[in-house]
C-alpha cells in the first residue's frame, strides 16, 4: 500500500500563478522527500526534509511539514510552462526500510 | 557523468518468458533499488539493496529476483513472466539509504 498520498490528483494553473500540492502519510517518517516526472522519463528529486524539520526552501520551491498531521505540502512560485510535469511525494518510514511513494500530482501549467 | 544507465529502455516478451533488466551507476552510491511505475499506482518498491553485498524485497517481490552484482551494478530478474508485469521499471540509487535518488530513464515492458 502507499504511504503517501498526495492530492490533488491534477492542477491545472496559469503561468505565473503558484501551485501548491499536498501530500498526507500514515506512519511516523524518518524524511519526506519530493520528486518530480516529465512525462517519459525518469523521476528527478526536488527536495527533502526531516521529521525534525518543518519548512524548506529551495529556489522556488517551498516545502512544509506538519508531522502532528502527518501531511506536507509543497508550493512552487511564479510556475512557469516548464514546471509542467508529475509531481510526487516519497516517505522513508521508522517502522521499515522502504520508501514509498504516492501516486503523484500532475501540474500543467499554461503559457 | 552518466548517472544511472537502465538497459534495455523497451522490451516485449511473452508470457512465460525471462529476461533481465541492468542497472548501473557512477556515483560509488552505497543503496540501488529497483521500482515499478503503472498507470494512477505511483512508483512500487520491488528490492532494493542497502549497500553491496546485501538485498531486501519491497512492496512488490514476487515473481522477481536482483542480484548486486557489485557497488555498481544491480539487475533485476524476471524468471518467467507474466502480463501483470507489465510496467515501467526504474532503477535508483542514493549514497545512503533512503536518501535523494538518483532514477534512471527507465524500462517499458510489455508482457503479452
């Protein structure tokens, strides 16, 4: 089963605007993580914060984390055509090794 | 820097047929894992392998087989395949477990 779930399923926004996607888990975390897809490639990793962490910056990108309510959400400013893709959250889990990952938000963003 | 080089990038088998899938990376990473990715189900851990020498199944073991062949280099087996293995396969890797992975391109099987 999935740890992350990530919503909504799909956003659909104006250049310019921002975008924020959600993620809720289930278990305790050692680490969430985001990635992100291009359609037909491989998944690319945008940003990772710890259990011990509630926000992260990287570029455009803002990421938070609320571990009383086992959600994350991550924000993208000023989106660009560019940032058009899938966009998914991954949990490391204390109670197992394995990371999981969520079924993904796809972002399109108009020009 | 080639990063992580899956091979091949498309496969068609039959039913009942093996093969496996390579997987590579340049990077002297400690962990390789290989996914699956099907259409609305995200990314599936099938094995991944911590560091060399060493290999636990995921989510989805069965009916697949890896071998960490070196720090390099982890393959997945399919040793008789079956139309629900029909997928796309990533392969990743990252210096310590769990953490940022590094995907390759990926493989698209067709399992008829």
């Amino acid at each position: 089963s999935q740890q992350g779930e990530e919503d909504p399923q799909a956003l659909s926004i104006q250049e310019g605007e921002n975008a924020t996607m959600n993620c809720s888990y289930k278990t305790s975390i050692n680490n969430l993580q985001w990635y992100r897809q291009n359609s037909g490639r491989g998944l690319v990793h945008l940003i990772l914060i710890r259990s011990n962490e509630r926000e992260k910056h990287s570029g455009r990108l803002r990421v938070t984390l609320d571990t009383s309510k086992k959600s994350s959400s991550l924000l993208i400013t000023a989106s660009r055509a560019a940032d058009t893709a899938s966009y998914f959250c991954a949990t490391d889990a204390r109670n197992n090794n394995d990371m999981r990952f969520g079924a993904g938000t796809r972002l399109t963003v108009k020009p | 820097n080639a990063g992580v080089t899956q091979t091949p990038k498309f496969q068609v088998l039959k039913t009942g047929q093996s093969m496996t899938l390579q997987c590579a990376q340049d990077m002297n990473h400690n962990s390789m894992y290989w996914y699956r990715q099907d259409p609305g189900m995200g990314l599936r851990l099938i094995y991944y392998s911590a560091s060399e020498g060493t290999t636990d199944k995921g989510e989805v073991p069965n009916g697949y087989n890896v071998s960490r062949l070196n720090k390099r280099e982890f393959s997945l087996r399919l040793e008789s395949a079956a139309p629900s293995q029909t997928s796309v396969y990533f392969c990743a890797s990252s210096e310590t477990v769990n953490e940022k992975l590094f995907f390759g391109s990926g493989t698209q099987l067709s399992v008829l």
